[in-house]
C-alpha cells in the first residue's frame, strides 16, 4: 500500500467570509435570541400576574398604601363620580376603587393594583365637562377591570428576572425600543380596550356619549403642545388615531346618542384645583 503526503490547498482553512461580518452575524443572532426571550417572559409573566386573585393584589397594594389624603370637596365629587361609573361599569363587588388627587401641574393620570386611580391637576384643570372626565375616570377603571396593572407589573417582573439570569443585569435597554415592540403592542391593546369598557359605562350613566370624546381632544392638543417632550401622561396612555377611530366605530356599531346635553363640571371644580 503506498502512502502519500499530499500538500493541503491554499487557504483551505480561511473563511470566505470577512471575519466582521461572521460577528455582527453572530451579534444579530444573539440580540434575536433575546427579544424572542422577553417576547416569551412577558407573556408567561402577564398570564401568571393575571391568575393572582384580586384579594391577594388588593393585600399588596395595602402593604404601600400611604396616610390617606385630607377629605376636600374635590376629592369627594371625584370619588362620587368614580363610584358612578364603578356601579355602570358593573365592577366585581371586590373591586373597589380608590381615587387620588395629585395636586401637580403634570397632564397625568393612572391606575395601579388594588383598584388605586391616581388624578394630575394638570389634566383635571384641561378637562372641559364633567363626561370628559367621567370618561377618563372609565379608562382607568378599564385598567382595574381587566387587571392591566398587575400583568403589566407581572411582564416587567418576569422580563427583568429573565435578564438577570441570562445577562447578570436587569437593565432591559439593552434590547433597545424595537426588542419590546410585543411589549408595546401589548400595552396599546390594553388601552383600546380600556378606552371602549370606559365608553361603554359612560354611556350606560349618562345615557348618551356626547362630551365623552372630548378627553381624546384635550389629549391631542396636549400632545401637540409638547413636541419635543411629551406629557408623562402619553408613555403609558400613547394617543393615536387606531384608538380613536375604534371609538367611532364602537359609537356607530352600538347606535348610541351623541346629541344629548353635556353635564358640566361643579361651579367650583376650578376653585377646588385652584385650592389644592
């Protein structure tokens, strides 16, 4: 048997690819991997959060619960209305919804666990009838009634625990804006639907939803104001076209009343702002 010792072929051993083009390949496979793994913690995250029972979220809401806040005219005609549109929006018997005012000239408002809704000054003060603000009373309390706030806390949980093991660091910015578009998306699917349980109560308490759009108006015109830096009130209540067509779509489907009168705020609703 005879037995050669051949020379190799040139370069046989040498990529035909450039070496940073074999690692940004490499890197895009990696950032892949890890937006598919938020993707999936977010949802298994949300699910589980969402099978907490209200009891236990309403116990944790207490643990960081504040010193109630002093009894004002204000805080009484906000909780009033607030009870109104729980009692349309036909609410669990354990879903009680607390109400605070924030006497900060922010455009703010949102709803937390355990049924807590937090009201800005500076929206309330841009609010031009009580169905406006009835109307954003109803979103937040949509938020309450599909347990957004809790599957949202349970999506970040998750999101953050999963990059602690996999990165040594929960600091999700790594995954940059488009890594969390699910997450995004998740969040506008959220506030149509809060949008249209909001809509539907007010329509049930007043019989009509005219002056209940004019929410979406004011919203607008903050946004516009503020190009450069929007309102805090817009990185979880983002306002877009998609969400107010939906409105118009759901007023149309269901028939209900918009040439109705509008209730106006309480003669002293500016006064009551004013002295907060």
């Amino acid at each position: 048997m005879k037995y050669e010792n051949p020379l190799l072929p040139e370069g046989i051993n040498t990529s035909k690819s450039h070496p940073l083009k074999t690692f940004f390949t490499l890197i895009m496979g990696l950032l892949v991997v890890l937006i598919v793994s938020a993707w999936l913690l977010g949802i298994g995250g949300g699910y589980l959060a969402s099978k907490i029972p209200y009891s236990q979220e309403k116990r944790l809401a207490d643990n960081y619960a504040e010193a109630a806040a002093p009894k004002t005219e204000l805080l009484d005609y906000l909780q009033t209305l607030a009870d109104k549109v729980s009692s349309a929006m036909q609410l669990p018997s354990e879903m009680k919804i607390t109400v605070h005012y924030v006497a900060d000239d922010v455009e703010n408002a949102f709803a937390t666990i355990g049924g807590n809704i937090f009201l800005y000054k500076g929206l309330l003060e841009k609010l031009p009838n009580e169905n406006a603000l009835a109307m954003l009373i109803g979103h937040e309390i949509g938020h309450v009634r599909h347990r957004d706030p809790i599957i949202s806390i349970g999506q970040s949980a998750a999101i953050s625990t999963g990059m602690m093991l996999l990165l040594g660091s929960t600091d999700t910015g790594i995954l940059g804006s488009a890594g969390l578009l699910t997450q995004m998306q998740f969040s506008r699917e959220m506030e149509i639907r809060s949008d249209e349980t909001g809509l539907t109560a007010i329509e049930s308490l007043y019989g009509h939803v005219n002056g209940a759009l004019d929410l979406y108006s004011v919203l607008e015109a903050i946004s516009e104001s503020s190009p450069f830096e929007p309102p805090q009130f817009f990185s979880t209540h983002p306002v877009s076209e998609t969400r107010i067509k939906e409105l118009v779509e759901l007023i149309d489907a269901k028939k209900w009343r918009q040439s109705m009168p509008i209730t106006p705020l309480p003669d002293k609703f500016s006064v009551w702002l004013s002295e907060g």
